[in-house]
C-alpha cells in the first residue's frame, strides 16, 4: 500500500532482486551447461551415458560443493534452456525379425474369446 500510495502503479511491479539468490554462479551454470552439450557421463566415472537427475546432482556436489534435490536440478537444467528427454531401449542382440513375426502374429489375432 505505501509503495503505491508513494510510486502510483509502477510501486506495484516487482522489484529486481526479490527472492533467493542462485547457489551456483553464472560462471558455474555456464560450466554445467558445457557439461550437458559436450560431456558424457562416462568420462566422469558414471555408468551410463545419459545424465539423469540424480547423476547431475552428484556431479555438481562433487564439482562444486553444493547439494540439490531432484526437483531442483531439473528446475536448473530447465533453467539453461534443456528438457527432459526419454531414452528409447535399443537392444543391439535383439533379433528383429523375430520381432516382426510376433508383431505380425498380434495383428491377427481378433483379441476375442470363444
């Protein structure tokens, strides 16, 4: 009331500035942006060469001394302009003839029973 009574409506807009203030620095959400275009998760000592929530909080605990919750972190990568992609299973022993046999076998099948 008093911001408006003293600065009309424009008192009524947000100030800069409120809320809490980023853990990491531009310089360190730089450098974890870096990581997600360039880096695998491999070269780091992870098992795997997707960067998963739980993998990018580890990561950032370990670089930088900061811990986050999940929800956190995906709220950071966001933050960097990435989003959640899911990984289709690719089985390279897989026998994909096989797989369209029993494709094929589900279509003709009417589905009801006698």
């Amino acid at each position: 009331m008093h911001r408006f009574e003293q600065e009309g409506i424009d008192g009524l807009k947000d100030k800069a500035g409120r809320g809490r203030k980023s853990s990491l620095s531009s310089e360190q959400m730089g450098e974890l942006s870096d990581l997600l275009l360039n880096e695998s998760p491999v070269g780091y000592g992870y098992n795997t060469e997707t960067w998963t929530g739980p993998i990018l909080i580890d990561w950032v605990c370990k670089r930088f001394g900061v811990e986050f919750k999940k929800a956190q972190i995906y709220n950071i990568v966001k933050r960097l302009g990435f989003s959640y992609q899911k990984a289709k299973g690719f089985y390279p022993e897989a026998d994909k003839e096989a797989q369209e046999e029993f494709k094929d076998s589900l279509k003709k099948t009417s589905g009801k029973s006698v």
